[in-house]
C-alpha cells in the first residue's frame, strides 16, 4: 500500500496534472503572439493565473510535500511533453502549433492576420526590424510559434533556387 499520507500525494499530482493540461490548452489557443511576445497585462495575467490554480493544485495541504508533490508533477509533465513534442511531429503541432504565412510576395496575408491576432502596425515594426522599408519589399513573413516574425527580402532567396518566388519574378522582368 501507500506510505501514509500517500494518498494525498497521489490526489496532489492528479490536480496538479490537470491543471497542468487546462493551463496548457489555454495558453495554446491564446495564440503564438501571447506566448512569444509577453505585454505587461500577459505577465499580470500569468502571474494572477498561478496563485488562482495553486490552491486547485494542492487542495488544503499546504505542507512542504505537497508543494514537492506539485512542483515535481509539474516538472515530470513538462518534461514529458518537450520529450514527446521533440519525437512526434503531429504531437508538436498540437502543442505548439504552425508557422503562419503573413506576407507573400509583398502582400499582407490579412485573414491570417487576424486570425494570429496581428496588427499591421505590429507586422511593419517587424519588418523595419529586419532591416526593410516596406512591405512590398518581402518575399516572404512568418509569424513563427515561437512568436516572433521571420522576414526574407527577395535578394536573400537564392536565384537559382526552384521557387515560385523566383520563377514569378523572372517571367514578371521579361
């Protein structure tokens, strides 16, 4: 059997499980811009959202094993997701999601704009951030899942590359 008290130890990392897996699903459908990049109210909120599941977490024990038992489910599952996330590619995308497309071939893409919650102001800061004036002056953008936004000029595709990109501005020169 359980050593005593180990049944509240085991109650402490089931709670602690569950909240792990909602306080995931949730930040994983606020968006790759709310994880990437963290605004004052997202840390106000994260740290609000911590102290609310912490008691959720360990029920009325408040002693120093059961905020072991927590901190070590935490840690476990955590783990464990990176572990499965860095083997099975469809796992990673549910967790983490996909690169989005946001310009092509100069233009703003903006249904997936607003669909990642990206502003156009946002998109041309990155832009500039990249080193290029306008947006007309990107091959390609990517909101990426880590939140931040690639940029590629169209000097930066190789030429001879095989791509659509390549292939549309050579038949547009001629």
């Amino acid at each position: 059997m359980l050593f005593p008290g180990g049944h509240v130890a085991v109650q402490i990392a089931l709670r602690t499980g569950v909240i792990y897996l909602v306080v995931l699903i949730g930040v994983r459908l606020s968006g790759k811009r709310e994880v990437g990049q963290m605004t004052p109210f997202d840390l106000t909120l994260l740290l609000l959202l911590s102290n609310s599941v912490q008691n959720a977490m360990t029920g009325p024990d408040t002693s120093l094993i059961g905020g072991v038992v927590a901190a070590s489910t935490l840690l476990v599952l955590n783990y464990l997701v990176g572990s499965l996330s860095g083997v099975n590619r469809g796992f990673r995308h549910l967790v983490e999601g996909q690169p989005s497309l946001l310009i092509h071939d100069g233009k703003p893409i903006e249904a997936h704009m607003a669909r990642e919650h990206v502003s156009m102001d946002e998109l041309q800061r990155a832009v500039r951030e990249h080193g290029i004036a306008e947006c007309s002056d990107v091959a390609l953008a990517v909101l990426e899942v880590d939140g931040s936004i690639s940029c590629l000029k169209y000097d930066e595709i190789k030429q001879d590359a095989n791509s659509h990109l390549v292939r549309r501005r050579f038949i547009q020169k001629k």
